[in-house]
C-alpha cells in the first residue's frame, strides 16, 4: 500500500483509501478540526421503542458541516500552486474550502450553482474567496470550475469524487468508532457519496451502514440499481446539499462492498426530521443535516429490539426559522 507523505503533500498517484491511510489522515488534520460530540437518547423519545439512538453531532464542525474535513485533507495530502484552490459545490463543500484556504492562506476561488442557500454564500464571503454563482444546479458550477482549473492553474478540490476528500470524511467514522463502539448501525445521507464512501472505508463491513437519499435525488439508488453510476434527478429541499448528477466513482465499488442498503425520504419527511430535531434536542439542521434521521423517524429504516443506532447529523448551515417552524 502507498504510504501518505503529509510533511510536504503529495503530487503523486492518490493515496489507497483505506483504514491506515485514514488513520494518518487523521493525525494531520487533527489540529485543525474540531472533534465533535455525540448524544444518545432513549429511543422512545422519537417512537423507536427500547433501542437507543446516537446522534453525532458534524453539523457542530467548523464551516457548519462534515466538509472542513475533506477540505484540508486536499490542501495538506496535495501540493497547492500558487493559484491557489478552486472548488465546486452545493454550498457546504465551498464554505468548507473557503474556510480552510483562509487557515491555511491560499487563494481560493468557489463556484456555486444558483439553488445554493443564501447562509452558505453568506459564510463563503465571510471567509474571503472569491465567490462565482452560476447555472441551474451543482453540474453547471462544475463545469465552470473544471474550466477555470485548466485556465488558472488552480488546484481543484472535489466536493467528493476526490482520494484525499473520501480521506478526510472517513475521519468522521474514526471518531465515531471511538465515541460510540457498541453502536451496530450507523445512517449516513448520501449526496455525492464521499462522506459515506469515507465511513465505509473506515469500517469496511464492521459495522451495518444505511445510505439515506432524498426520494427526488437517488444518485446511489439509481446507480446500484444499474451497476454503475448513472445520471439521476437532482432536486427536492435538500437540493443545495444532496443532490449532484450522479455519485462518484470512487465510492461506488466501495458501497457495493460495504453498504448494507440505501433508503429513500420524501422532503415532508425531511422537514418533520427537522422539526423533531428541534423539538428534541434543540439542535437546527438544514435539510441534507436531517437526511439520516428522516429515515428512522419515519420507518425507512426499522431497528430490531434493542438495536443500538447511529445517526450522522452532518449539516446546519440554514436559518432557525427553516428548522423551527410549525
């Protein structure tokens, strides 16, 4: 297995994605990212009987999401020129790069399609990259951005198709499996899949791990269903989160390996997730934060009698009143 040389990035082929790789990646972001904590409740608050459930809490991370992760994991695993980064995304992955590349002081330029939420592009001028808003939805700001690395020389940091960012979001697991061991299951939402496709890399079959998507963007669904991934809609509440053109390559063997299933949530259950969230815990998730949780609260995935359960709430970047109202 190639060995990640993080004193000076590396240039080279990518690194395996694999359980010790992650384990170093870890050790180098470490500094830089916020180890977040977990909550278990009784299940019975939420209408799941005796099983507990785990909630862990990404959304608490810097940049409001799971993505500052797989950020710096690019810019410290890679080396980056002197144009500095560049990156498309939904919204979560460009404030996550823009966050990082401030840290870190390099340029960073970010391409956004025009469904992102306005607390995301608030947070990516916030943090002093250059901000590009264009096109219908992520495929449209990915292409600019493909455009714009050839021209400019950037280095390109992919939202999730990328070695070093399935690296990174396989750090949540590492954490997690250290948080919350006798948990057996574990709900990931899936947009992309890299932050799932991490996890699954990290476990790699030790533990049940449930892909949630939204009913109206199946990237994942549609691409295990013919073998390969496919172009799938791309819409619904969570469009700005979940909901790129088809899932990536790099994680698809990996969830045909270690991804038990995939469920789907319609975006009324999105929102009573939300709601429940708040009612709960007093915890606001956007709606792509409370994916995972839509699928147990609303039967898409049912736990066996004392089933200890994981949840992945991976993002907040939205405002009090979208998760709080009646």
């Amino acid at each position: 297995m190639q060995s990640i040389h993080v004193s000076a990035g590396c240039a080279t082929d990518p690194p395996e994605i694999d359980r010790q790789s992650i384990r170093r990646t870890y050790r180098l972001i470490q500094p830089l990212v916020r180890c977040t904590p977990t909550i278990t409740i009784d299940g019975a608050e939420c209408g799941l009987g005796s099983s507990a459930v785990i909630f862990k809490l990404e959304l608490l991370q810097h940049t409001g999401s799971f993505k500052a992760r797989g950020a710096f994991a690019n810019m410290l695993l890679r080396d980056v020129p002197r144009a500095g980064v560049v990156a498309a995304s939904g919204g979560n992955h460009g404030v996550a790069v823009a966050y990082a590349a401030r840290r870190l002081q390099k340029p960073a330029r970010i391409f956004l399609p025009n469904v992102a939420a306005p607390a995301k592009i608030q947070r990516i001028r916030e943090y002093g990259a250059e901000l590009v808003i264009t096109g219908e939805r992520y495929a449209d700001a990915l292409s600019e951005c493909q455009a714009w690395a050839a021209h400019s020389g950037a280095l390109q940091i992919h939202a999730y198709d990328q070695a070093e960012t399935l690296l990174g979001q396989g750090t949540v697991g590492l954490e997690l499996e250290e948080q919350a061991a006798p948990a057996q299951t574990l709900l990931v939402a899936v947009g992309g899949g890299g932050l799932l496709g991490g996890i699954a890399s990290w476990y790699a079959g030790r533990i049940r791990l449930i892909g949630v998507e939204p009913d109206q963007a199946p990237t994942l669904t549609s691409a295990l269903a013919a073998g390969r991934p496919v172009d799938a809609r791309a819409g619904g509440i969570a469009a700005d989160s979940l909901a790129p053109k088809r899932v990536g390559e790099l994680m698809f063997p990996i969830a045909q390996r270690h991804v038990d299933r995939v469920v789907l949530v319609s975006d009324d259950e999105i929102q009573a997730a939300q709601r429940r969230l708040w009612d709960l815990l007093r915890i606001v998730t956007e709606p792509g934060g409370a994916a995972a949780f839509a699928a147990l609260l609303a039967g898409r995935y049912r736990p066996s009698k004392g089933e200890q359960v994981s949840v992945l709430l991976c993002g907040g970047n939205t405002t009090v009143d979208v998760a709080a109202a009646p």
